[in-house]
C-alpha cells in the first residue's frame, strides 16, 4: 500500500511543521442541511465559486497554489464513498492510488492523484466519506501544479484531516490521521481493586 506509507510519512511531517510554526484556522460549515458537517480551514482560503443550492464550492489558497473543492451528494447518488471518488475522479480523468476504511463509523476512501488540467500537470489527494444519518456525502478534492508538490502537499492533507461529519469529529483524528494510524487491536482489559470489590472494564 504505497499511499499509507506515504500518508503516514506525511501525516509526521504534517504535525512537526504545525508544532513548530502553529496554526490559524476558520470553521465553516459546508452543508444547510446538517451544520455539523464543517471544514476547519487552515488560513488563506477563499471562496472563487460556489453553486447556487450549496452543492459545491471551490476555494484556492493564498499562501501556496492550492486548489479546493468541496461538494455534497444526496443519499440517493451514490451507495458508498470509494464510488463517489472513483466518480469524480474519473470525471478528472486523474489517476489515483485509492484505498477505503472506516472513520467515524462511516465508509470513507483517500486517493493520492495525479491528472491534466489543460496542458499542465497537476497532483494532489481526493477524499470522501458517507455522511451519518443517511445523509448523503461528501467529497473533497484538492491539487497544485506538479511542480509545487512537495512544498503544497501538507496544507493538502492538512485541509482533507479538518473535515468534520458528526460532533464528535471536532474531537476525534481525521480522517487522513484515522487512515494513516487506524485504531489496532480491542485494548487491555482493566481490573481494579476498590474498597476489596473487584471491577472489570476495558479502555475501548
């Protein structure tokens, strides 16, 4: 699986360079329908078009060049997120590396992608997840020339990592974070001794 080697060396080189540098984001709700389904935007997005229903909007960053856009599906288009991507990409005629997982409950997929834009050569990462409740999904798809790759590559994984679906997103990893270092194993069994009472729980 070369994308989750890639992820997760990305996702370490993502957090060093927030450590070490900070961060200043805007929430903003995505969806009229459902407000908790929200991007926390690293700074220097804006807007440069959006569809009248809310359906979709683009966005491009100030600070690198950066393309985002962000669009939601209603529950009857699409039956899980890998079809979603492989939709929207295919209409990019982008090459990509996909893989499907679970986050917040929720079938979710991430492609590392590459396609033509005109005569120029673009790449970035594709995601998309199933939104709770039946309520459709979501799709993010972001990209910089070729060329800016390396240096743009991490405010594209940090802006995919921002998207909430539920409340508990807001407290929980992201989705790239959530593929990159999935939850493993069932935990250990706790035995605690209190007042002489024997009390079993487990941490999951």
């Amino acid at each position: 699986m070369a994308i989750l080697s890639r992820a997760r060396a990305l996702v370490l080189s993502l957090f060093f360079a927030l450590a070490v540098q900070g961060a200043f984001a805007e929430i903003v709700s995505i969806s009229k329908v459902h407000p908790l389904v929200s991007i926390d935007l690293p700074e220097g997005y804006s807007v440069t078009d959006a569809s009248k229903d809310g359906s979709s909007y683009q966005l491009r960053s100030s600070l690198l060049p950066v393309s985002l856009v962000i669009k939601l599906y209603s529950k009857d288009v699409y039956k899980g997120a890998g079809e979603a991507l492989e939709d929207n990409l295919g209409r990019l005629k982008a090459k990509s590396d996909m893989e499907v997982f679970k986050w917040r409950g929720q079938e979710s997929s991430l492609a590392e992608i590459s396609f033509n834009l005109g005569s120029s050569s673009m790449m970035g990462y594709a995601a998309a997840a199933l939104l709770p409740e039946d309520a459709g999904t979501v799709v993010l798809l972001s990209w910089c020339p070729e060329s800016d790759y390396e240096q743009s590559v991490n405010l594209i994984l940090s802006t995919m990592d921002s998207l909430c679906i539920d409340y508990g997103s807001y407290f929980s990893p992201g989705l790239v974070t959530s593929y990159a270092y999935p939850r493993t194993g069932e935990g250990l069994a706790v035995e605690l001794d209190i007042l002489g009472k024997k009390a079993k729980d487990s941490p999951f």
